[in-house]
C-alpha cells in the first residue's frame, strides 16, 4: 500500500513538473513573438530603447528561470530513466545470489553424500582384506587381492 502510494506521488511531482516546464517553453516561445516594434516608438528613440532594454531584462530573467525548470525535469526523468534498469540489475542480481545459495547448499549434501559412501567403501574393503572390524573374506591364495585391497585403504585414509 505504501508502494503505490509512494509510486503515486512521484508520478505526480513528475508530470507536475513536466507540465510547468513546457508551460515556461511556450510561454517563453510566446513572449518573444509579442515582441513588436510600434510605429509611435521609432521616432523616439528614447523610449524605444527603454521598452528594449525592458523586454531584454524580461527574457533574460525568463530564461533563467525556463534554464531552472529543464534541470529539475531532467533530474525528474533521469530518475525514472534511471531506476528502471536499476530495479531490473537488482533483481536479477538478487536471482543470481539465491540460485548459487541453492547450488552451494546442493553441494554440501552432496558432498555430505560422498563422505558416507566413503566411509561405507572403506568399511567393506576392511571387512574384505581382514582388517580389525571385518572377519576377512579372502582365503590364503588371495594374498595379491589382499595387498591391493590395503593399498586402496591406506591411500583412501
């Protein structure tokens, strides 16, 4: 709820912005085209060049003002802009981290697997080869099966 309702106001202040900003570019636009040169005000020079100088203070403090609103409104849509793909990288790094999370919990059954079939391999090798735990399945003439089988089970530890 507060989700929307934070998305809500933003879009709000965005267009607001938006709004206000093309509404000083046209006005702006507008001003300069009522600019007109009187037939009364060419013969005085005096006021013709007060009325200039008026109108230049006029659409240069417009400007300013104009050059203001573009900045907010492109602060406005370069965080729109902005935090769409960062919305998408997150998530997708939040993907990327609960996948190795699952395949590293996977390994360590697996590996927890590995162990106890080791240790189910060492103990039947013993119980074959005679050694202490096991009754010792080969006979007298099996000497060479013997010696490899001690061999495996000193190299398995």
């Amino acid at each position: 709820m507060l989700s929307w309702f934070k998305e809500s106001a933003t879009l709000l202040i965005a267009l607001a912005v938006v709004a206000v900003t093309g509404w000083l570019l046209i006005d702006h636009y507008l001003a300069i085209q009522q600019f007109q040169v009187d037939a009364a005000l060419i013969g005085n020079h005096a006021l013709y060049a007060a009325k200039q100088q008026a109108y230049q203070q006029f659409l240069s403090d417009q400007q300013n003002v104009v050059n203001i609103a573009i900045g907010i409104l492109g602060v406005v849509l370069g965080y729109y802009f902005g935090r769409v793909p960062a919305e998408l990288r997150a998530k997708k790094a939040e993907d990327v981290a609960q996948s190795t999370a699952d395949a590293a919990a996977g390994a360590v059954d697996e590996s927890k697997a590995a162990g106890a079939k080791l240790a189910d391999v060492k103990a039947t090798l013993g119980a074959i080869s005679g050694r202490p735990g096991g009754a010792g399945l080969l006979g007298a003439g099996q000497d060479r099966a013997k010696i490899e089988i001690d061999a495996l089970l000193r190299r398995l530890g």
